[in-house]
C-alpha cells in the first residue's frame, strides 16, 4: 500500500481512541460506511488489539486501517500481528522499517522532521499542530515542499480547510469528528459529522 497516495486521495485519515472497545469498533465500522476510509485505531484505545483485528476481519485485507500512538518496535509488531497496514507515531521510534508496512511519524520542529525522514517516515505526522496552526504549516512547505505533511491535534473542520489550503497532504482528525461514539454516543451524529468532515476534504462548502 502506498500510504502518502492514499492520504493523498482521501486527505483525511480518523482518529478512534476510547474506552469502550465495542463502540470503539461501531465508530471505525460507521467511519468506513460513511466514506471516511483511512482510519487510525489508537493503542491507547481500551484492548485495541482487538478492535484492530476485528476491524480488519470485517472490512477486508484492502482497508485503510492502521494502528496510532505507537511508541516501540514491541508496539508495532502487536499491531501489525493484529492487522494494522500502516503504524501512526506520536514521535521518532527507532526500528520501524522492519515491519513492511508504512509509517506516518509523529514530529513538530525542523530537526524533528528530518530525523524523521531519517528513520524511514513515508510522512510526516505534525504534532501537535495546535502548537503552531496552519501558519506553522505554511512556513515549513518551504524548506521542505517535497515531504508530506499530515497535521493532526485541535484540527476542527475550519483548521482542517487552512490546512489543506496550505499543502498538508491530509489532517487527522480525533475528537472533533468522533466525538463521543468510542463511548457509545449516537452513530447518527457520527454520520453527521463524517459527512461535514467528508465535504471539507473535498474542498466543498459544509
């Protein structure tokens, strides 16, 4: 699979965390129906493990499903066993290549980014891109316009738009699209959002 093409497609990969397992795999199920199709099930999520696998056994081996907050070479190897084809980082994690699969890692400054290249990224993970918003984005495009920038923290569907207006290839987007489903929160008002969310990637008015 060829991560940064996909982003590219889609420019907006969901973000599942939660303490809920069952309403953890609903979401990513009602994500996916509702055309959202890159999704990133967060380590931290109650037994993710098996929220992965689930997911991956009902949505099918060509699914955009990966794992986040991953933090080890121990993490990435549970994950990929689990069925995750691409692993989120919050940060530079050493070992990763050895996966086979790609690899969206987690870094803010300069020096950060290139370490993180250095380490095989197939993209860049800006985080926390509340840190700095969009105008942070736009000055980073210059010393680097080839990498491929996935901001994601506070990005609502306003700074999901400035971002993408300033070259991110895609934004991840948590909370304020899954809101409170991963805890068994109305999938009708998930639909509602990832239809919002949908038309922002789109470059349509919501």
């Amino acid at each position: 699979m060829n991560l940064v093409e996909s982003l590219g497609a889609h420019r907006l990969l969901a973000i599942v965390r939660g303490k809920n397992p069952a309403a953890a795999l609903s979401t990513v199920r009602t994500l996916v129906e509702e055309g959202i199709s890159a999704v990133e099930v967060s380590l931290t999520t109650a037994d993710a493990l098996t929220v992965i696998r689930q997911a991956r056994a009902e949505l099918g081996p060509d699914a955009l499903l990966g794992a986040g907050t991953v933090r080890s070479a121990q993490d990435a190897a549970r994950a990929v066993d689990a069925g995750a084809s691409f692993l989120v980082t919050p940060a530079l994690v050493d070992g990763l290549e050895h996966y086979g699969v790609p690899v969206l890692m987690g870094a803010l400054t300069p020096t950060e980014i290139e370490a993180a290249l250095a380490h095989g990224a197939d993209a860049i993970k800006l985080f926390p891109g509340s840190l700095g918003g969009p105008g942070y984005l736009k000055a980073l495009r210059d010393p680097f316009p080839e990498v491929p920038f996935v901001p994601v923290g506070g990005v609502d569907a306003q700074a999901a738009r400035d971002y993408l207006d300033r070259g991110a290839l895609a934004v991840g987007v948590g909370s304020p699209l899954v809101g409170d489903a991963t805890d068994g929160g109305d999938l009708g008002q998930l639909r509602a959002r990832a239809a919002e969310f949908r038309k922002t990637a789109a470059g349509e008015t919501p």
